[in-house]
C-alpha cells in the first residue's frame, strides 16, 4: 500500500509546549471548527472482498477527533461509492494494539537527552489499554530486542530503564527491525522510533531506499521523533510517507514528553473502518470524515487481490477427438 497524502509534521519549541497541552485539554471553538485532518494508517486486505482501514482523525491542534459515528465516514474506491459495513473505535474492545518502542542509544544520547526519552517512553506506556502489548527495541551500533512483546507495564518501565547509552548508530537497521518483528496477532501495529541523528559509523547492512522499502512493504506506520538539529530530517520525512505515520521534531529534550504524549493520544483513539470492496473497480482509496460541519478527506493506493474469475462447465472446450 503507497500513500500519496502529504506528511505531518509537528515541530514543538519551548513556547508552544505549553500552548499545545492548553489545546489539547480546551480546544477553542474556532479550531474545533475546522475541517478534520484524515489519515489512513493502514490498510489490511487479507480477508478482501472485506478490507479494514486504519485511520486517524484529529483536528487543527492535533487533538484527536473521538466520538465518532458511522454515518461520519464515507469511503470511495476508483471514486466509486462502497458500503462500510463496520466502524469502530480503537478503545472497543478486541481493538487492542501492539507497539514497537525504538529507542536510538548512541552515544550522542548521553545526559538529559536520554533521561527524558526514558520518561517520556515511560509515559506512553502508561497511556496503552488494557488489550495492547509493546516492545522495547535501541540501536545504537547493533539493534537490539531489550523487552519481547508483552502487557507487563512494570516489565517494559524496567527495559526503558536499563537501556545504557554508547556507540554509533545503526538507523536504517534500527528501522527495518522495528517494521519486521514479529508481532502479537493484534488488529492495529505501530512503531514509534526516537533519533537524535544519522546512520552513522557504517554499522547498518541496508542503505535508505532499503529500509524504506522494508517498511512500505510492511504496512506498519512509524510515528517518528526527531531529536535536535542534526536528524536527517529529509529521510525521516520520507520514512513517515512511506508508512503512512508521523514526523514530529522536537528541538530540546524537553519537548519529548508532549510529543509522546500527543503519539499515545493518537494511538488510543484511531478509527477501524470495515469496507466491502467486492464491487469495487480501481486502485486509489478514499476516506471522507465530516465532523463539526466540515469534511476532511484522506487518498491512498490500494492493492486488491486479483480474484480468480470463474468458469462454468458449459465454457470448457473439449478436446479434439484423435484421428
């Protein structure tokens, strides 16, 4: 699945810190107005004809749109209208997600850079529901699985703990790991990755369009942390289009705990909608969500299985007698 919707992202300096928290709790009422922002996250095709999309709404503060209802989405496939047979929200249950915290440890992390990823990794796990599971991953010149999927808040607070810093970075390793670990069958999955540079020092054994294609092929949406002002801003960017996530720079440590805090917030209140695709004809998606009196809308590509076609005993040609 390739998206051509643009990337978002969120740059927090000292001053809106606390401007985006106020908004976050009280949204004013001419915001609340504006159009929503729609994002499809993720598509899953395995059970086409029925097909399910993840999709993000929030509005102009980056507040999570919730409460929601059916009659809010509309869906198009080759700008033909199909049925929604399901919306539900991501705190249903049975809606539960697993989510990869990546963790950069090179030795650029050292001091309170590191402190406050701690804290601020701490908090979204805080922020899970009862049903979704994590786990901790950190790079620095090897990547490593420092807490396996599980639900154990403790356990995963105590691998966030220990994480030690030192060496160079292994970014683009890093990220092809996060995409394929195996998962826990969970309906929704996310990576959230957190880096203060560059692939650097030579460790990683697959370049940038690499690791880029590992991602889109699966599936899976990064919500990106770039620490500082010496990320690689162009690759990050290109990395949340192509998972359809989120890039949000946060230029001093003290920024981390909002930014996470704004992830966790997006993660609790994703939309799951149920598409019947069996009618459809073309290859780009369309979501449609009207909230307030205004409509936000949201594109991708979209690749439905070819369906085997058919064929009836009366169209079989029979071989010709021998002679």
């Amino acid at each position: 699945i390739k998206g051509r919707s643009s990337v978002r992202t969120l740059v927090l300096t000292a001053l809106s810190l606390g401007m985006v928290s106020a908004l976050l709790l009280h949204p004013s009422p001419g915001l609340s107005q504006q159009a929503p922002v729609v994002q499809i996250n993720a598509v899953d095709v395995s059970a086409y004809p029925s097909i399910k999309a993840t999709v993000t709404v929030v509005d102009g503060t980056q507040r999570p749109v919730v409460g929601l209802g059916a009659e809010a989405f509309a869906a198009t496939i080759g700008g033909g209208s199909v049925p929604l047979t399901g919306v539900a929200s991501s705190s249903d249950p049975g809606l539960g997600i697993a989510v990869v915290l990546t963790f950069d440890v090179s030795g650029s992390m050292q001091g309170a850079a590191i402190v406050a990823a701690k804290e601020a990794g701490k908090a979204l796990i805080g922020q899970l529901g009862p049903e979704d599971q994590a786990t901790v991953l950190a790079f620095s010149d090897a990547v490593s699985v420092v807490q396996p999927f599980t639900q154990d808040r403790a356990a995963l607070n105590a691998a966030i703990d220990g994480l030690l810093i030192g060496g160079n970075t292994a970014l683009y390793n890093a990220v092809v790991q996060s995409a394929s670990i195996q998962a826990p069958p969970l309906p929704r999955r996310a990576v959230v990755l957190l880096s203060d540079g560059t692939d650097f020092g030579g460790a990683s054994q697959v370049d940038a369009a690499g690791s880029l294609a590992a991602v889109q092929a699966s599936g899976v949406p990064f919500f990106l942390v770039g620490l500082g002002e010496l990320v690689d801003q162009p690759y990050l960017e290109q990395l949340a289009a192509a998972s359809h996530g989120q890039l949000l720079l946060a230029p001093d440590p003290t920024a981390l705990s909002a930014l996470y805090e704004s992830i966790g917030s997006i993660l609790r209140h994703q939309y799951v909608l149920t598409i019947d695709a069996g009618a459809a004809v073309g290859a780009a998606l369309s979501i449609s969500v009207t909230a307030g009196g205004s409509t936000g809308a949201a594109v991708t590509d979209l690749q439905l299985p070819v369906t085997p076609v058919a064929v009836s005993p009366s169209d079989t040609v029979s071989p010709a007698p021998a002679t």
